[in-house]
C-alpha cells in the first residue's frame, strides 16, 4: 500500500579488499488525514580482510505532518575487530523541501 520502503546497496572493493552493505527501511503508515507515524532503520556495516571493520545502525521514530517531520532517534556504532561500542539518543526534526 506504500506504507513500506525498502532500499539497499552492496559494495566491494578490490584494492584494499573491503564489502559494505547498507539496509534503509522506512514504515509511513497514514494515522488519520495527513498525518502519519514515521519509522525508520539504517544500518551500515563494512567488512575487511580482517573481519569486521565498522558498523552503524540509525533509529528513527516519530510523526509527520505534511513536509514535517518530529521525533526520537538513537544511533549505535560498532567500530573494529573486536569492537567498540557507542551509542547516542536524542530527538531529531526533518522538513523536506
């Protein structure tokens, strides 16, 4: 019904031998006239010869009105062979022109 996008890339690299894949899956439903949930997953991962090299996935949740777009995010990263790991929330604002 359109409420659901899905978009996806896949790269590698011969030079320095490397494979990134990113994923982006969006959720729109209409609640009522004009007004829909907004919902989002982004998630980034890229690979070596090594094994894992870095990794992101960005969360999105919230409320659009028309053009506008308001809500909460979080953001977690994986960096390295044995990674490390961080993490950010916050809210995040969105008008498309």
């Amino acid at each position: 019904s359109g409420d659901f996008t899905f978009f996806g890339l896949a790269s590698f690299s011969m030079v320095n031998p490397d494979f990134l894949v990113i994923a982006d899956i969006s959720y729109n439903p209409e609640i009522v006239k004009d007004h829909h949930l907004t919902a989002r997953v982004e998630a980034i991962t890229q690979l070596g010869l090594a094994g894992h090299l870095y990794s992101t996935q960005r969360l999105r949740v919230g409320w659009k009105n028309g053009s506008n777009q308001l809500g909460v995010s979080t953001d977690l990263t994986q960096d390295g062979f044995n990674p490390t790991f961080g993490y950010s929330i916050g809210a995040f604002a969105k008008r498309t022109f």
